[in-house]
C-alpha cells in the first residue's frame, strides 16, 4: 500500500513540474495593466486591429 502512496506523489510531482505555467496562469492570471484612459484605448484598438487583420493581402 505504501509503493502506491510513494508512487502517487512522484506522479502528482512530475504532473506538477510539467504543468507548472498552466496552474498558476489557470488561478492566477496576469491582470491587463493600463495606467490612463490613452492606454486601454491604443490597447483595444491594437486589439480589434489584430482580429480584423486578413490572413493574406
């Protein structure tokens, strides 16, 4: 019973290690940072910009 307690950690270690981004951008994503008016609007416009840009000219 022990060789699967020892066995489950190693696992929950590795699937840790490898997963390590996905988790804590999963409880705790980056917050868009915007100091004044100016900023959030150039970033949505870049935003809508990127969306609405064709695949090929």
């Amino acid at each position: 019973m022990s060789e699967y307690l020892i066995l489950g950690i190693i696992l929950i270690a590795v699937l840790w290690f490898f997963n390590r981004d996905w988790i804590k951008n999963r409880f705790f994503p980056d917050k868009q940072k915007n100091y004044t008016i100016d900023d959030q609007f150039n970033s949505d416009r870049r935003g809508k910009r990127k969306r609405n840009r064709p695949a090929f000219r």
